[in-house]
C-alpha cells in the first residue's frame, strides 16, 4: 500500500500516520521527496480501510500495489535511488563506466589493466576472483588470492572495485574487501545467497538471469532489499533466445521499462550479451541511447590469451576509443560522466 502524503502535510501528521500504522504491525518505509511524502506500507494491508485511511489529517491518496516487488516499485519510491560507491554516485543523472577483466589472472595483469581503465575515463574496476562456469573443467578463477590482487590493483590507482561473489560463505569476506559485490546471472535466483547480501550495507550489482523475466530480476531485488539492504544497482546482460549469433540477446527494452516500474539504477553488460567485442561499442551507444545509468565493459590487456570470455573482452586500446564516443553520448542524453576523485 501506497499513502501519498499532501505536499503541505505537516511533520507531526507524519508522524501520528506512521504510529497508527505501525501500532497494525505495518512496516513503514518513509520516502521524502520534493514535491511530497510517500509512505510505503508493508505487511498484512488487507487489513487496513482505504477509505478510513485517506480521511487521515495531511493524507493526499492511498493507493495499493498490486505488482509483487513492493520496495523496489517506484509507486513505493517515486524518486531516483542514487547509490553511493566509495564516495561516487550511481544513478540520478550520472553515468558510470565499469571495466575490467572476465577474470583476475596475475598481479601484473590485474594492475596494467586497472591502470589503462582509469586513463581511459573508467571509474570502477571489475575482476572475476571466483568464476561460476559451465563446465568444471574450465578456470575457476583465483578465488581469494583473486580478491588479494584487486586489492592491490585498487592501492595502485584509486579505482573502487566490484567482483562476482558466488556462495553464502564468502559475504564476510567480500564485504571487507570489495566496493560493490556482483551477483551474477546465474546467482540471480539464489535466494539464500541474496538474502546474505541484503544483510550487508554494500551496494549490489544485480545481474538480470539468462532466461528472467523483468519480474522475477525485480523479486530478486526484493528479496536483497527485504533483508534490509536497499542499495541495488541492477545489469541487464542479455538473455537467451534462439538466435545463434551472439550469445545472449541483449534485451535493451527493458532499460526503458524497468525505469519506469522501478527506482533502481540501471547497468548494461555489452561484452555478456554478445560475446563479440567488436558488437560491444554499437551497443554500448544504444544503452546510453535507452537510459541506462552506466556500462559493464570487459577489458583485457592480451585478450587472445585470456583465461576467461577473451573473444567479448575490448583491449585497452580500442576501450580508450570507446571512451572517446561515450562522452559526447552521454552528454546528449543530459547525464554526467563519473571520473575518479571527482566527488
């Protein structure tokens, strides 16, 4: 339920209206925005008289939600959410480009690339430590000693940093160590692994699943922000239909889409949804283009001999020339670029 409250509403009938609905054994999620308050109810509303409720001092109109993802609704929350990074913002008018390597392969491979990234105008640093792959005999990744080297990668240049948690037992870890912890594609529906992360304060990257509708990618939002931690940043990555082409599809409608249902910042993995770095600049543009709210953009310094997606993976050179078109794109669309150090 959704109790819109008059813009000239004053505190203390605020506050009596949160009371009475907090004495229902209602949780009441307080939504100041600019032009009023939106009071977002959950629990047990059939309980609640709509019509007893809109008579309430100060009370515009209350609404239910039907849709089954209630926090992360934008009826429940009107405005942009901006999730802070490391002091960087993350949505609300600002653009940010990830980039990285698939996965984490040396110190000295690690630290070239986060250095490139961050000359080129990349503003977080991604690197796979621990690698969910389809067949076991594939690189695992380097696991903690993965998680180490970033670290050493991000005392080398500043850059704040995400990586792919894959099991409940690393949260601890992860959330002393990353910036943002990744939880991917094939995570998405881990629901003991999103409830651990949603008990963490650390931003979520929330990767949509290979074959997830719109709805079931926003229920695994809920699922982090029900246990309590409300800095989700979604990725749309592609999803699997029967064209052979590319690996996945990139489903860039649902940009457009999920901002209008949801207040969440939205991301888009370019070098995921194709597995064809030459595709990854067009599409790239067309995320601006739709209105995301940034890029996840796969950078490896020798991606011939990469462990790991080296085919999706740009190299430092033509990720500098994808930088060069990003700037004038993004500011086309009326978004500012986030460059390190900045806020």
């Amino acid at each position: 339920m959704i109790i819109v409250m008059k813009n000239d509403a004053k505190e203390e009938e605020i506050r009596a209206m949160v009371d009475e609905l907090s004495k229902n054994g209602m949780k009441v999620q307080i939504n100041n925005g600019v032009q009023c308050t939106v009071l977002g109810v959950l629990g047990d509303t059939h309980l609640l008289n709509e019509n007893t409720l809109s008579r309430r001092s100060g009370v515009e109109k209350v609404m239910r939600v039907q849709e089954p993802y209630k926090k992360s609704n934008r009826k429940f929350h009107p405005e942009d959410t901006v999730i802070d990074v490391a002091g960087m913002k993350i949505g609300g008018g600002t653009f940010s480009v990830i980039a990285g390597p698939c996965s984490v392969e040396s110190k000295e491979q690690i630290e070239s690339v986060a250095k490139s990234v961050l000359k080129s105008g990349a503003c977080i640093m991604r690197g796979g430590a621990y690698k969910p792959r389809t067949s076991p005999y594939d690189f695992q990744g380097l696991e903690k000693q993965g998680l180490e080297l970033l670290l050493v990668a991000r005392r080398a240049t500043g850059l704040p940093i995400v990586s792919e948690i894959i099991s409940p037992k690393h949260v601890e870890m992860f959330e002393m160590v990353v910036d943002i912890i990744q939880i991917g594609a094939r995570n998405m529906q881990n629901f003991d692994l999103l409830k651990e992360v949603g008990k963490t304060n650390k931003p979520i990257l929330l990767k949509r699943g290979l074959s997830s509708t719109i709805q079931e990618w926003l229920m695994s939002a809920e699922y982090i922000m029900s246990n309590g931690n409300e800095n989700v940043i979604l990725c749309e990555r592609g999803i699997r239909t029967f064209e052979t082409m590319t690996r996945n599809t990139l489903d860039l409608s649902s940009v457009p889409v999920v901002k209008q249902i949801s207040h969440l910042p939205v991301m888009v993995d370019p070098s995921h949804a194709t597995g064809i770095s030459s595709l990854v600049a067009p599409l790239s543009l067309a995320a601006i283009a739709a209105g995301a709210d940034g890029l996840l953009i796969e950078v490896h310094n020798d991606p011939a001999c990469a462990l790991c997606d080296g085919p999706q993976s740009l190299t430092p050179d033509e990720f500098e020339d994808l930088m060069g078109k990003i700037r004038p794109m993004v500011s086309v669309m009326g978004k500012h670029l986030n460059q390190l150090g900045e806020n």
